[in-house]
C-alpha cells in the first residue's frame, strides 16, 4: 500500500514583515523585494477591478443596449440566410464559374447594403411605434385586465366549487374504476 500526498497548487501571499513600521508613501523603496513590475502589475489589477465593477453596473440597466450581442434570445435564427441557402445549382445545370462568383458577390452586397439603408430609414419610427404599443399593452394589463380577472374570480368562487363537486361526483369514480381494471391485469413473458 502507497501513500499519495496531495501538494496544493493553489497561490498562496505571504507577507514579510521586515520590522519597518513607516507608513509613508516612499514604503517602495525601502522595500526592496518588491520590484517594480510587481508593483505596476499590482496597480493594474486594481484599475481592472475597478473597471470590471463599472462594466458590471453599466450592463446591468435595462436600457443601454447590448452593441456586441444584439439577439441574445436567438429570436431571429431563421434569417441567417446565406447565397447557397437561396440559390443552388444542380449539377446537370451550371452557370459559368465568373457569373457564379458575381451573383454570389452581389446578392450578399446588397441584402447587407439594402437592409442597412431600410433600417436607417425605418428602425427609429417603428421602435417608437413598438415602445407606445408595448407602453399601452402593459399599462391596458396592469390597471385594467387584471382587476377585471380578480374580479371576475372573486365573485365566481361558487361556480369554481360547482364545478370541482361535479368532476368529484360524476367523473371521478369512471377514472377510478377504469384505474381498478387495469391494476388486475398481468402479463406474464414465457419463452418458448
């Protein structure tokens, strides 16, 4: 029998208290074990934390769009349409590799070109229409439908019991006798 001992590979700071007390800001130089690469790394660590901290509250609003990931949901995958997804040529009939290549060229300048001409012209009116429509869907939801349906529910509790005695009484007991039927039966696997 082997004993194995397990090493810790984890970075561990060890501090060296050299009996120097001083608290001044020229604390750099009289410690000379720390060099300075040490000590500009340790400052950028410090900028990127703090840097990290911004982009965290900065991402966290609802509404600064995200610039990089703009369909996180994967909404729109079926537009991810590219030439040989709309045009294929069998083998029996081919055009010349030079037309191939410009229709190729052309139909992907032009989806990318037109789509961002159409949306320079139309993004801004209709995602003012999508905000006022969504804008009144949600306030028609919240100070209309919903006190309509508590309402609704509040003064229908006597036919939500009416309804639950007449699925105990009449549908109940068919489910549980067609339940009794099926537990005695066995099947019994012989091979011959």
């Amino acid at each position: 029998m082997t004993n194995t001992m397990m090493w810790s590979t984890i970075p561990v700071d060890t501090e060296i208290d050299l009996g120097d007390n001083g608290d001044s800001e020229d604390s750099e130089e009289q410690q000379p074990w720390k060099t300075q690469l040490e000590t500009v790394m340790e400052e950028e660590e410090e900028v990127e934390e703090e840097e990290e901290e911004e982009d965290m509250v900065s991402t966290q609003s609802d509404t600064r769009p995200l610039i990089n990931e703009r369909d996180p949901r994967q909404m729109n995958e079926c537009l991810k349409v590219s030439f040989e997804d709309v045009i294929a040529e069998p083998l029996s009939v081919r055009t010349g590799d030079r037309v191939w290549f410009w229709s190729n060229a052309l139909f992907e300048v032009s989806r990318v070109w037109f789509y961002r001409i159409v949306t320079a012209v139309l993004a801004i009116p209709f995602s003012i229409i999508a905000g006022v429509l969504f804008a009144f869907l949600t306030c028609l939801h919240i100070w209309l439908l919903t006190p309509c349906v508590k309402v609704i529910f509040m003064n229908t509790s006597w036919l939500e019991r009416l309804w639950r005695s007449l699925l105990d009484i009449f549908i109940l007991p068919v489910y549980h006798s067609v339940s009794k039927s099926f537990t005695s039966i066995s099947m019994r696997l012989t091979s011959k």
